[in-house]
C-alpha cells in the first residue's frame, strides 16, 4: 500500500537524519539501547533502495517500449532527482562560503552532476545515495528499450551478473584486503549495494504473483532478519562504522538488504492504516527527499550558528526536539515551495518535447491506483 511506503520513507528519512545528527555531535547522551539504533541508521538509505526498486517496477509494469519512451523515463526520473539537488546545493555553497567553511577540494562538478567520484570531495556526503538512483534509473531505461519479457529478462541477467562479480569479489577480498575501495569508478558499476534496488524490483512482481501472502509471514521474516544484523553487528566493529564501511557492502547488502526487503514486503501486505499518527507520518512521507537532502545543512547550521557545545541537561534535550521540528518544517516549506514546484513544471515540458508515458510519471501516485498491492 502507498501509505505504508510513505511511513516507511518517512522513517528511513528520519533515521538517517538522526544516525548524521550522532555522528555530528548534534544529538548525544541517547539511552544504551536508543544509541544502538541511532548507531544503524545508515540502514535507512538500504530501505529507500528497496522501496524505489518497488516504485520502478510498478512505474513501468505497463509500458512499450522503444527508445522514446526509454528517453522520456530517464529526463523524468533525472528531473525529479535533480530539480530537488541542485536548489540544495546552492543553499550549501551560500551558507559554507558565508561561513568560510567551502573546502577548496570540493568537487563541484562531481557533486552538481551527481557522478560517482572520491565521497571526501562531495559538498555533501549523503548525495552518494543519489549516484546508485541514476545508475538504477539507467538500467531501467535500457531495459525500457526491450519488450516487457526481454526486459525482465534483461534485468534479471543484469542482477545475475552482478551477484556473480560480487561473490568473485569477496571470494578474492582476504587477499586484496581494502585495495578494491581505491577503484571507485570500477565498484561503482559493480556495488553489492546496487543489488537492493534490483530486490524491490523483483519483490514488487513477486508480490503480483503471489497477492495472497500474508502480512504475517512478512512480518516474521521482518523480526527474524532484524534479530539477525543486531546478533552479527558487532562482528563487522573491526571497520569504522562497521557494516556501513565501504569494506562490508557485500555483508550489509545481503543483512540489512535482506531485513528491508522483509519490512518492504510487510508494508505492502499490511492493511490500510487508519490512525491519525499512521496518516500523519504518510503526509511527511512526501517531505522525505527533502529532509534528506538538507539535514546536514541544517545540523551544520546549528552547530555554527547556536552555542551548541554550551547546551547540557534538560535544556539540551529540548533544545534537540526543537532541531527536528525545525528540519521538519524546513523540508516541507522546501518540498511545497522548491522541489515539486520545479519538478513538476519539467515534468510539464518533458511531456511536451516528447511523447507523454502512457503511465503517470508520478510512480507514488500511480502506486495508489494499483489494486493488486494489499
């Protein structure tokens, strides 16, 4: 259902938010148990993975195909990335250059373009996430370029092929030990982690085939797998960050890959929810990209602008409620101001140099028409 997969995104979102916010020195002083989760929000960017491998899937399960309507995918998933980055990133060069702390070493055209590069010269780091969404939506147009069987069969080969390169990767890795992680342009193309898109994808169709599973088993196979990366976590400490280091993406893609494609699995069996907490978090499900894209400027601008480091006790604490509201108001004054406006209106023009998708161009909107997801 759309509106578990908005809570879902809108979680993912927060989660990451809050992991960066630790990792700054924003938030601190959490409870044992409460610091462990923070610890693992890296994993909300495996979660949106899942989730647009779903929205692909559904987006094109009724298309043609042919290089126009590959052509017109790929400007509208771009648009939707870009019209939503590059507002951002001039909010990012504004404040870091007003504030003198533009790194000379940024690399602007790497992270204007969104191009896979070294992740030290990115004006912000989580846009790495970004690449992977192009890289994925690319895949898609190619396989847009096939009828719908060639396609999935394309797809499928393309995700056998890269299940086979990682595991000759990891088979090898005890003897090259962190050498691959300097070829960053060769292991972009072939990450492990790019293979969580392609787990949406497929579970979006096994899904359709099987429209009688059951939310339950879903969610049995939600809690096994969470247990499974908390009992394992601690043996992947020997990296910093753990399963988050580059060094562990095959691990972290089959872990905690495996626990998002379960928890997208049940949010798609699960009833509609109906409380008004639930509703809530589905409205802030669209501010999602948008809190994602500026909490770091908002972090940065806290701890620049505020006597952050003076703050203790309960001052602290309320003082760190009202941060996230803040970002939450921020994202959402950006997603209705900013990012949709300007979306939609490439949206417009795309529609009118070509000729219009015979599918919504909106994969969440059209998610809500689907009868088959329950």
């Amino acid at each position: 259902m759309i509106k578990h997969i908005q809570i879902v995104r809108f979680l993912a979102a927060m989660w990451v938010a809050v992991f960066h916010g630790s990792v700054l020195g924003v938030f601190a002083d959490f409870p044992h148990w409460l610091n462990f989760i923070v610890s693992m929000g890296y994993a909300g960017v495996d979660i949106f993975f899942v989730i647009s491998g779903v929205i692909m899937a559904h987006s094109t399960k009724d298309t043609a195909h042919g290089p126009r309507i590959a052509g017109t995918f790929v400007l509208t998933r771009f648009s939707r990335i870009y019209m939503g980055w590059w507002p951002a990133l001039l909010l990012y060069v504004i404040f870091f250059k007003a504030t003198r702390q533009l790194d000379p070493h940024i690399n602007f055209q790497g992270s204007f373009y969104l191009y896979f590069t070294e992740l030290s010269g990115l004006i912000n780091i989580v846009i790495w996430s970004l690449m992977f969404e192009l890289y994925f939506y690319v895949l898609i147009a190619i396989g847009l370029l096939f009828s719908r069987d060639q396609r999935q069969n394309f797809l499928k080969l393309v995700f056998g092929v890269l299940v086979v390169v990682n595991v000759y990767f990891l088979i090898g890795r005890a003897g090259t030990g962190d050498a691959l992680q300097s070829d960053w342009i060769k292991l972009f193309y072939v990450a492990p982690i790019v293979a969580e898109f392609f787990m949406g994808y497929f579970l979006y169709y096994y899904l359709r085939a099987h429209s009688s599973s059951s939310w339950k088993m879903w969610g049995l196979f939600a809690i096994a797998t969470i247990a499974l990366v908390i009992h394992l976590v601690p043996h992947f400490e020997d990296h910093p960050y753990g399963l988050a280091n580059f060094h562990y993406w095959p691990e972290r893609t089959l872990l905690i890959g495996g626990a998002a494609l379960a928890i997208m699995g049940l949010a798609l069996t699960l009833p509609s929810p109906r409380s008004k907490i639930a509703l809530l978090m589905v409205k802030l499900g669209n501010y999602s990209y948008s809190l994602y894209l500026l909490h770091i400027l908002a972090f940065n601008m806290v701890l620049v602008l505020l006597p952050w480091d003076n703050l203790d006790g309960q001052l602290h604490r309320v003082m760190t409620v009202l941060v996230l509201l803040a970002l939450l108001f921020g994202s959402a004054l950006y997603y209705h101001a900013i990012e949709r406006p300007l979306y939609m209106l490439c949206r417009e023009n795309i529609n009118r140099w070509l000729k219009p998708l015979p599918w919504d161009a909106s994969p969440l909107s059209a998610l809500k028409k689907d009868k088959q997801l329950r």
